[in-house]
C-alpha cells in the first residue's frame, strides 16, 4: 500500500542520514522524518474512505522541537503557536514560524508531562511564557495585554 510504501522508504532513508557523520546530514535526517510523517497523515483514510480531517484550527503545535514542515503545516492549517522542550537551536522550522508569526517557546521543562491532547493554552512568543490550562483570569489579563 501506499502508506506501507512511504513509512518504509521513510525509515531507511531516515537510517541512513541519521547515521552520517555529517551534522547537516543528520538534521536532514529529521526533516525527512517530519515529510513523510505528513505524507502519511494525508494518506490516511477515515473507514468510509474520506481523507482524514484536518487539523483544528487554532492548534497549538506541542513537541520536542519544530521542523520546517511542521512550521509550514502549522501556518497553513492555522495553527496558532508551538511550545516546546528542546532548545531553539534543535529547531530548523523555528524562523519559518517567525516568519509566519506563530509565536513559538522553547526549553519547556517537563512538556510532556503536563500537555494533553485538548488542553488550552496562552502562549507568548515574547516573553517566552506559556500557559497550559489558563484560568478566566489568565485568559481576560492575556486579552487585555494584548491591545
């Protein structure tokens, strides 16, 4: 099948680079991880056969750090920020999100531990602050610091 196909060329190509002794070739290495992870997702099928849905708008991108493409199907899907645990220097995408204006912070200590799926969150890009599950208080300060 077509996503057998992708999954396998994936991982050895991913093997590959991954393995090299060159710095440039190992992040290449996490770029294509990312590629076809999203080649993937868009041939997944829902059991009627219909393409999967896409992500919700106003998402917030939640990883140990951001590819280029996660950056770009962040911005095209609307996405409204990325939080993450590793530093920016792990990031290649980071500029491209810049660039898009998704605010995005970095170095989250214990991420994982506290973000679930459907979790709300504040996020401010700069001043590097994020808030998973803000109170009424938290969002309506956000608001108005905002203007």
């Amino acid at each position: 099948s077509a996503p057998a196909a992708v999954e396998r060329v994936a991982r050895e190509y991913t093997r590959v680079l991954g393995e090299a002794a060159d710095d440039m070739l190992r992040e290449r290495a996490v770029e294509l991880e990312a590629k076809c992870g999203r080649i993937l997702q868009h041939l997944q099928r829902t059991a009627g056969g219909e393409p999967a849905a896409p992500p919700p708008p106003g998402r917030v991108h939640v990883g140990a750090r951001l590819t280029v493409f996660e950056a770009i199907e962040l911005a095209r899907t609307h996405g409204v920020a990325a939080v993450l645990s590793a530093p920016a220097a792990a990031s290649p995408g980071l500029d491209i999100a810049r660039a898009f204006g998704i605010p995005v912070v970095c170095e989250v200590r214990a991420l994982f531990r506290w973000a679930n799926e459907g979790d709300r969150a504040i996020v401010d890009g700069d001043e590097g602050l994020a808030v998973l599950n803000p109170s009424r208080t938290d969002i309506a300060a956000h608001r108005r610091d905002r203007r």
